[in-house]
C-alpha cells in the first residue's frame, strides 16, 4: 500500500481513539456525579455551591 493510505488508516485510528477515550470520560463523570447527588440525598445534605464567583453571577449581585 502506498504511504498515504497507512497515513490514512492511522489518522482514523486515532480520531477513534480519541473519541472512545472521550466517552469514556465523559460518561465516568455523568456516574460520579449521579452518585455524589445520591449521596447527598441520603445524608440529607444540601448542595452548596463552592465556586463564589459563579454564585455572584447567578444571583446578579455584586
């Protein structure tokens, strides 16, 4: 086969990879944070948003 064609087949492999890998996370963070939200359901824990800067810009104030 010409070099084009294992250059090719290479790209694709690695397109592939990249996307698997990126299910792969992608779908361990949805599970962890399912169990983090159950987690606190059961110890009656309310969520509490840790980041102050995006808290500021929900609520509109300053």
């Amino acid at each position: 086969m010409d070099d084009k064609t294992y250059l090719s087949i290479a790209y694709l492999g690695m397109i592939f990879a990249i996307a698997i890998w990126t299910w792969t996370i992608v779908s361990r963070s949805r599970t962890l944070e399912q169990r983090i939200i159950a987690m606190e359901e059961s110890l009656n824990v309310d969520s509490i948003p840790i980041d102050s800067i995006a808290e500021v810009n929900d609520t509109g104030e300053e």
